[in-house]
C-alpha cells in the first residue's frame, strides 16, 4: 500500500473506484487491461490493495506463480 501511495498516485482513484462497486456488487472486476497497466514492471505483489483481487489476477495472469 505504501508504494502505491508514494509512487502511484495515479492508482489510487483506481483502487477507489474498484472498492466502491464492490460494495454495489461483490464481484465487481477491473478491466484486464487495467490490471495489466497498473501492474506493468512488477514481478511480485503482496498485501493490500492488490490481495482482496488474487482471483482476477489468476485469471488475468494464469502464468503468474502464486
């Protein structure tokens, strides 16, 4: 979480948006290609926000070792 604050700004509106639609809808899903973008240049992630949304990144990233 921290990274994301101090290096991605930009993510954040992100992580709000997916958060309050998943208070309208439990299933709510960022885009693939949104997932993509935001993890760009990472090779491993841990903690919050990204681990309340594993089982989209396992479908979007099938290769990803878990």
């Amino acid at each position: 979480m921290v990274e994301v604050i101090h290096k991605h700004l930009d993510h954040v509106k992100l992580w709000i948006e997916l958060y309050d639609g998943m208070e309208q809808d439990i299933d709510a899903e960022l885009p693939p290609a949104v997932i993509k973008w935001i993890f760009k240049g990472y090779e491993m992630t841990s903690d919050n926000p990204v681990c309340t949304i594993y089982k989209q990144l396992m479908k979007t990233c099938p290769e990803a070792k878990l």
